[in-house]
C-alpha cells in the first residue's frame, strides 16, 4: 500500500501572534488558512480521489502547505533585524503561498462531495480576498536598518552617534531593548549564518553586519531603554540628526561600502577578543580609538565625550564631579597601549 497522504501534513508548532518574531498581522493571516485547511484535509483524502489528477493535486497541496509552514517557522525562529529588512520578500512569499493553496483547492473541488466543496469554495474565496500588508513598524525599523546597510562601515566615527540613534530606533520597535532580547537576537543570526555557510555571500555579510551592530551598542542600547523607563517615556525613538536622512531601499548593497571588510572582520576578532575594561570608553562602552583625558583625570573616546560636552553638559559622566575646563587632552599612553593590545589580536584602529 501506498503511503497515506495525510501523513505528510504536521501539525504546526505556533498557536499565538506572539510566536512570530515580526509581521505578527501577515503571519497570523496566513496561519488561519492553514489550519482551515487542515481541518479539512483528512475529509478530502477520505474522498479518495485517485485519479493521476487527483493525485496530482494533493501533492499540490502539500506542496503549498509545507511551503506555508515553513514560512510560518521561519518567522519564529529568524532574527528580527533580518525579517524586518526583508519585509518584501516575506509578503512575496505569503502571497506566494496563498496562490499555491489557492490552485490546489481549485483542482481538487471537482473531485469531492458536494457538501465539502462548498466549503472548499468558501476558502478560495477567501484566499483571493485576503492581502498581506506588512505592519508599518516593522516596515519603518526595516527601513533604517537598511539605510545603516548601505552606510555601514564607510560611516566615519563622527557619524557614529547616528548609526548608534539609527539602530535605536530599529530595536526599539522590534522590541529588541533588553539584555534576554540581545542575546536571543544575537543567537538567531548566529543560527541564520550557519545555515547560509558560504552558499549566499552577501546574505553572509549582511548578517555579519547586524550582529556587530548589536555587539558594539549593546551596552547603550540597554542603558537608553533605562533611561527611558525612568523618565517614562517609552515610545519608539526617532533620529533627531538632520543629516540623516532614512529613505527606504529596495536592495541591500553591503559591497557598495569600502571598508566593509574592515568591519567584517573586526567583528569576527572582536568576537573571540573582549578588550579589557580600562580600553573601553565609560559613555559607549567600547574600545578607544582616539583616548582624550577630560579636567576630571577620566579618559574617554574623543567623540563621545565631545558629544556629551556639546548636549550642554559640564560634569564628568563617570565620576559626575563638575569639571573646571571642558579641555580634552590626548591621552597617548593609553593609546599606545591600545594600540599594541590590538597588534596582539590582529585589529585594525
């Protein structure tokens, strides 16, 4: 005997909107017609329609509800970052999905009792007047989030706290603000690179990209979210740098950036090299480039410190001691000792 059809069809793992990462609306959307159309499955295989057609058509079926399925599991378990950029292909593929349903239901009516067909018809009808419209949050955090793409490491320092203000706003509305959301972030693209091994080179880069994103800002993105719930103000941020301008793409081109490769593998260095806390700047919490010694005797990267003075500041951030003078001072002992820790681990400042 032949193996039974309805073995194929599982039963989905996700029963809430909250099992999908991002596009909860569309997901949810698609998930009703899936779980419509396994509840009549086991009627339409008890039909028996085994002509070559009908056979035809089942596998159609399967075909499209695997495909459906597998959607559905990729938004619960990919990185947030990665579904919000991709928010097209994701409502090419629901639709994609749709259609397959579609054609398989239409081929199979004909050959079911006339009770089931109906309420086959009813579900094609269904199909046809459903549409898959991406939330305009995750769409928004998709936007500037591929901005940061085409940017990416050509950004100069100076431009640093935007890329910083940039990626706020992106994991602020993907909920990505905690240090558990961080890290369950960090995992998916771990999991999404090895998945991608070397057979999609830019995918590879694009991933590689976001995770060090979330390592070098981590530390602040946790900190701005505190900030937040103390003043109580915990919308979504907006980049309040004018000369930012966060104009939706239709294509990630991360080779367009010169120094990409730079940061590609700093990220993988940085990884396996975590620098000691006294080369870490106490604002962003990540290794000095360019040390300045502030009235106070505390060192800080130049820009950051520049930028807290410059936001109307004239206290020490680390100590909190009110300065004399807002005079930075090249501290070139502790650049040279960062210096020779990053000729030890192969990274370039």
């Amino acid at each position: 005997m032949g193996t039974d059809t309805t073995e194929v069809v599982e039963t989905p793992s996700y029963s809430h909107p909250s099992s999908f990462k991002v596009h909860h609306v569309m997901c949810m959307e698609l998930r009703k017609f899936v779980d419509r159309f396994l509840r009549i499955f086991p009627e339409i295989e008890a039909a028996r329609p085994r002509c070559s057609s009908g056979i035809k058509a089942l596998c159609s079926l399967n075909n499209a509800i695997e495909k459906a399925q597998l959607l559905l599991q990729y938004c619960i378990e990919s990185s947030k970052l990665y579904l919000a950029i991709t928010t097209d292909a994701i409502v090419s593929r629901c639709q994609k999905a749709k259609n397959l349903l579609e054609q398989g239901l239409c081929q199979i009516q004909s050959m079911v009792p006339v009770m089931l067909a109906v309420e086959i018809s009813q579900i094609v009808d269904d199909l046809r007047a459903a549409k898959f419209i991406p939330d305009k949050f995750d769409a928004g955090a998709g936007k500037v989030v591929r901005e940061l793409l085409q940017k990416g490491a050509a950004m100069p320092d100076s431009m640093e706290y935007a890329e910083m203000r940039a990626l706020q706003t992106a994991v602020s509305q993907l909920h990505i603000t905690s240090s558990t959301a961080i890290l369950i972030e960090k995992r998916s693209i771990k999991k999404l690179l090895e998945k991608v091994g070397d057979t999609d080179v830019q995918k590879k880069k694009i991933l590689k990209y976001l995770f060090y994103l979330l390592r070098k800002y981590r530390h602040w993105i946790i900190e701005e979210q505190t900030d937040n719930a103390v003043d109580h103000n915990e919308g979504a941020f907006t980049v309040n740098n004018p000369g930012i301008n966060f104009v939706s793409t239709h294509s990630v081109d991360v080779d367009s950036c010169k120094e990409y490769k730079q940061y590609d593998a700093q990220a993988d260095k940085l990884s396996g090299a975590s620098p000691p806390e006294e080369f870490k700047c106490p604002i962003c919490s990540r290794l000095m480039y360019d040390p300045v010694v502030i009235a106070s005797g505390q060192t800080f990267e130049r820009v950051w410190i520049q930028k807290w003075f410059d936001d109307g500041n004239d206290k020490c951030p680390k100590t909190e001691m009110k300065l004399a003078h807002l005079s930075l001072t090249p501290n070139a002992v502790m650049k040279d000792l960062i210096s020779k820790w990053c000729t030890k681990y192969g990274i370039t400042i």
